[in-house]
C-alpha cells in the first residue's frame, strides 16, 4: 500500500491541550471524553473505532472498549489515503 507518502507537519508537532502537547500514543483520556465519534459500527458486540477532530486538523483514533488506552494520531492526509486504500481494496488482507 504505498498511498501513505505524507510526512508529518512539523508545525503540528507543538499542538497543546489543557498545556500537554498532543502526541501519537498519548492516552486518549487527555484529549477528553468530547467529541469522540463512532464513524462505523457494526454488530460486533460495541467493539469499534472512535475518532475525533482535533483543532489543528488532525484526527485522533482510540479503540471504543478501552476509551482510557493509546490514541492515535494521523494528518487528514494520512486518514484521506487509509480510507481511499480500504475503499479501493487495499485493506482486504486484513480480512482473510
């Protein structure tokens, strides 16, 4: 899948929330419990994908059951090429 060619924004590195700068991993409990949404769900129990729209453009991933656990942080451009990938197929070795 070489869509992914997107390098971080070095002016987005210094992003801050409550004074704590906003990092891939971080625990998803300090970017609070606003604004998270479940984009796609299924039947699979409640166990989904919440993302969240951060100021500076980027969005945010945690796993629904563990709300407290890492969130991931990916550019709109790194989001843009994962979701055209998985639409065009790319994704489906996932599945098997």
């Amino acid at each position: 899948m070489d869509r992914i060619t997107s390098q971080p924004d070095p002016r987005l590195r210094g992003e801050r929330i409550r004074g704590e700068r906003i990092y891939n991993g971080m625990p998803a409990a300090e970017l609070g419990s606003e604004g998270w949404h479940k984009p796609w769900s299924g039947g699979n129990g409640g166990n989904c994908l919440e993302a969240m729209k951060l100021a500076d453009g980027r969005i945010a991933v945690r796993q629904s059951t563990d709300p407290d656990g890492p969130a991931l942080i990916y550019t709109t451009d790194e989001m843009t090429a994962f979701i055209e990938g998985a639409k065009a197929g790319e994704a489906d070795f996932l599945l098997s």
